[in-house]
C-alpha cells in the first residue's frame, strides 16, 4: 500500500482546531484593541498623550511590545497584543509538538506506526510538515481578520501588511514547535521535553523584557526570538531582515530533532534517566494523599507564578503610578481597568488583582484537565477496582484545588500588603486579606463547572474551559468599544470577572459573592452525580 503522508495528516487534523482559535482568538483581540483606542481617544493628541504615558511605565515594558507607532490605532493592535500573542504562540507550538512526538512515543504509539512501511525520520519530518499546516491554517485566518479590519479608514493596513503583521503574530509557535521536536529527543518524557522548552522560553521573554525597560541593554533583544518580532517592526517601517532568524531558527532546531531521532533507540533518549530509583511510599497512604503528591510539583510552580506577579505589580506601583498622575485622560484609562479608588495606588494594584483571578482561574482548567487526563490513559481504574469510590477521589481532586486557591490568593494579597507598606502605600490588611477572598468568587464557578463539564463530556470540558476564561478576558476589552449601556450589561452579564471586586479599590457585595458561589457548589453537586453515573472514558 503506498504510502500517502498519513502521519502529516493526522498531525495537521489533530492540530486543525487549536490552530482555528488561536487565529480567531488573537485576531478579533488585536482588532478590539485598535478599534477600543479610536473610539476612546479618537483624536491624534489624545492617543499620543496616553501611549506616551503608557510607554514611559516600566511595568507596561514587561508585557506590550515596542511603542513604536503604537498612537495609531493599527500600530497599538500590535504593541497591545503582539508580544503577548508571541507568549501564546510559543506555549502552544511547544506543548503540541511535545505531544506529538515524546508523548507518542512514551505511551507505545510509535511503535504501531514504526512497525509499517515508516522510518523514524519519516515519522519525525510529516509530524512537522503537519505541524507547519496547522500554522499556515493559522497564518491565513489572521491575515483576513487583519485585512478586514483595514477597510477601516483608521486602521487601513493592506492585504501586504495584513500578511507581515500576521506572520510576527505565528511565528513564534513555529520557533518553539521545533524547540519542541529538539527537546523530545533530549528528554524521556514529555514532562521533562516540555521543561526544557519552557525554560529558554522563559529567559528569552525576560530578555526581551529587560531590554524594552533598561535602554542600556536593549542588545539584548537582539538574541531572542520575542525582540526579533519586535524588530520586525510588525506594522510599519518594515525591516524584514528580521525574519531571517525566525525562520532559521526552526529550521535549524527541526534538523537538529530528525538527526537524533535517527540515530537513537525508539523509547531512549540523550539525556538518560537512572534506570535504578529507590521507591518512596510518602503521601501514598489514600486517594487524597496520593492525589495531592501527584499534583504537588504543579501545584508549587502556579503558586510561585502568581505569588511573582504580585510582587511584580506591587514592586512597581510607585513608578507605574508616578508616570500616570497628572495625565487625566491616562488615569481614566486605569480607573476603567481596576475601579475608581481611593488613589492611583489602590487603583493599579486592582488591576494587578484581575490578573491573579485569571490565573487562579486557569490553574483550577488544569486541575480538571488532570483529572481528565488520569481518566483517559487508564490510571484511574487502578484506583477505582480497589476501596476508592468515585465521589471520594473527585471530593479529594476538587478539595485540592479549592484549598491551593485558598491559600494562593490569601498569600498573594498578604504579600501584597506587605510591599505596598514597605513603600508608605496605605492598604488596609483587612481588606487584603478578608475582602481579597472575594476574587474566589469566579474561581469556585470555574471549577464547579469543570466538574459538571467532567461529569458529561469529559473529552470537550478543558476547551469549554478555556474558551469561558478567554472570552471573560476579551469581553473586559469589547466592553470598552460598546457605547450603549444596556448592550454593555449584556456583555457584561457573560463574563465571570465582572462580578468580582477588585480590592483595594472597589467594595466587596458579599451577598453577590455567596450567589455566584451558590452556583458554583450547585454545578460540583452536577457533576459529582454525573460522575457517579457513566461509564469511564478512555481516549
């Protein structure tokens, strides 16, 4: 039977929907942006007076891209959402291309694939060539989400510079895909392959950070692929010569991944395990103990991200805040994100506080995805053929994520607290502390959800997940260009970070809090009894 590129075609629809809403989702972002900019400062003076602002806070440094341009409204689509759609970008093309290769070959799928008319560097080059479909798909949709939005007369990109703006946005998930494909081949598990590449990209993003903030070190960008697209210059005054290295760069990374694939055992890797462990028996006492020593390594690495970012904003509000005072049409910008309070100070801690909901938010979508994810390769039926019951190990996977929420936020704000003091900002612990918990709120809906989710269509829960949280974001952002108060409403009605307050600067409605909990707890009583009724689902 001739071989007809099957393994690149399975790749190419197994990445087909990822690659559809991370175009849709990041164009129709970058369009609300420069649509929100014109309708709320729509003359030329205006944007120049708050993107100046914007630009001159170090804060903003760390997460939007170079300024340049970014007072017109095509311009600040890029500066608004470029470097952060390059995050994504980077994120998904290494977790897909990981799965792809390690995690095929560490579950024994390879081996059903390898054992017909194939070569392990066949197998490896349609992996990619189906990989480079999916972000062609990608690069093709936001082009023509790009190019209609330059029919508008204040956007007016052309079909050319729709096509470059789109590249700069994609690109990066090519990079990190055949980062991906390289440390596949260096660790022997996908855990560790996805380690691998998260650290480069990590310290690729914080040079590109450190060198938009500290002008002396703005060479620095020029070693990382996040300073390359900004290089590129996305919008206008083109430099393409930047594009050399990002296209380079995968190629040279997906070389580097087929060469040693054909040269090591099927299983093996570069970097070799111990073959030899001693077993430990710590925390395997019972379902919850054993669910908690499973979790735990993840569990400490969201802590430690949404503990930093906290720090971070407080750390830099005085200077954030000192750049903003004085400039009332950058002020209201602020107080639109994070709530009229009492200062600018509790203001723009409010707006770091919606983040850390974010975050808390996407850490309970893991802990359902993990949950899914024992269910679908078996693991859990070891545990339920034994004196584990349904309910007991769900109660203890749910208890797990709402007491690490708990504690997370609670620490978070205390930490909170204790910089804002250090730097004469006057926050009451009160407030931090006991009103904070308030941001709980959407975090409890979330996870009731999941597990109703969980309980009915366990295969389609964690997209369903991320699409709420996504569209929670984008709708803080559509809200902005919405004139008409009752159709505001409306959209805010859809958005789970609406009903929140965002504490220092906004007060808490507790009884609004205890009905979006109600909710919460009444989809976990859903989804336990949905749980406790089908059958398990495997892959």
């Amino acid at each position: 039977m001739k071989h007809k590129l099957t393994i690149a075609r399975f790749t190419f629809r197994q990445m087909l929907r990822g690659a559809i809403i991370f175009a849709v989702a990041v164009g129709l972002i970058a369009v609300i942006q420069g649509v929100g900019l014109q309708n709320a400062f729509p003359t030329q003076a205006e944007r120049t007076k708050v993107v100046t602002v914007l630009g001159a806070n170090p804060t903003i440094g760390l997460f939007y891209g170079e300024p340049a341009h970014s007072d017109t409204p095509a311009g600040y689509m890029y500066y608004r959402d470029g470097i952060v759609s390059a995050l994504i970008a980077g994120i998904w093309g290494l977790l897909f291309t990981t799965r792809m290769f390690r995690a095929q070959e560490e579950e024994g799928r390879s081996e059903l694939l390898l054992s017909g008319p194939t070569t392990t560097s066949r197998m490896g080059i349609e992996i990619l060539l189906g990989i480079v479909g999916g972000l062609t798909v990608s690069f093709l949709i936001l082009t023509a989400i790009i190019a209609a939005s330059g029919t508008l007369d204040y956007i007016g990109l052309s079909i050319g510079q729709s096509a470059y703006f789109a590249f700069a946005l994609t690109i990066n998930a090519a990079v990190f895909a055949a980062i991906g494909a390289f440390t596949s081949q260096l660790a022997d598990t996908r855990r560790k392959a996805i380690l691998l590449g998260v650290i480069p990209l990590i310290v690729l993003e914080l040079m590109r950070s450190i060198g938009n903030i500290i002008h002396d070190v703005y060479w620095l960008k020029n070693f990382t692929p996040f300073g390359w697209i900004d290089q590129m210059h996305p919008v206008y005054d083109h430099k393409p010569l930047w594009i050399l290295p990002l296209v380079i760069t995968p190629i040279i990374f997906a070389t580097l991944a087929i060469w040693v694939s054909s040269r090591r055992d099927l299983g093996s890797s570069v970097l070799q395990a111990n073959d030899k462990a001693k077993s430990h028996y710590l925390l395997l006492g019972n379902s919850l103990s054993m669910s908690f020593r499973q979790t735990r390594g993840v569990m400490l690495a969201w802590f430690a991200g949404t503990l930093s970012f906290a720090i971070v904003i407080v750390a830099l509000t005085k200077s954030a805040v000192d750049a903003f005072r004085g400039e009332e049409t950058a002020t209201t910008l602020l107080q639109s994100l994070g709530g009229d309070g009492p200062s600018l100070e509790e203001t723009f801690i409010s707006v770091g506080s919606m983040i850390i909901v974010m975050m808390l938010m996407a850490m309970t979508i893991w802990g359902v995805g993990s949950m899914r994810g024992e269910e679908a390769k078996g693991l859990l039926d070891n545990l339920l053929v034994r004196k584990v019951s349904r309910s007991k190990w769900l109660a203890g996977r749910v208890l797990l994520l709402i007491a690490s929420a708990v504690i997370f936020c609670t620490i978070s704000n205390f930490t909170t607290w204790a910089i804002a003091k250090s730097q004469d900002i006057d926050i009451s612990l009160h407030t931090m502390l006991f009103d904070g918990l308030n941001l709980l709120a959407p975090v409890v809906v979330m996870l009731g959800l999941g597990v109703a989710l969980f309980g009915v269509i366990p295969r389609l829960a964690t997209w369903i997940l991320y699409t709420l949280l996504a569209w929670s974001f984008i709708e803080q952002i559509v809200a902005t260009i919405v004139s008409d108060e009752k159709a505001k409403d409306i959209l805010n009605s859809t958005s789970l970070l609406q009903p929140i307050a965002l504490v220092p600067a906004q007060t808490v409605d507790w009884m609004q809090f205890w009905q979006i909990a109600t909710c919460g707890i009444a989809l976990l009583i859903v989804g336990f009894y949905a749980f406790s009724r089908r059958d398990l689902q495997n892959e």
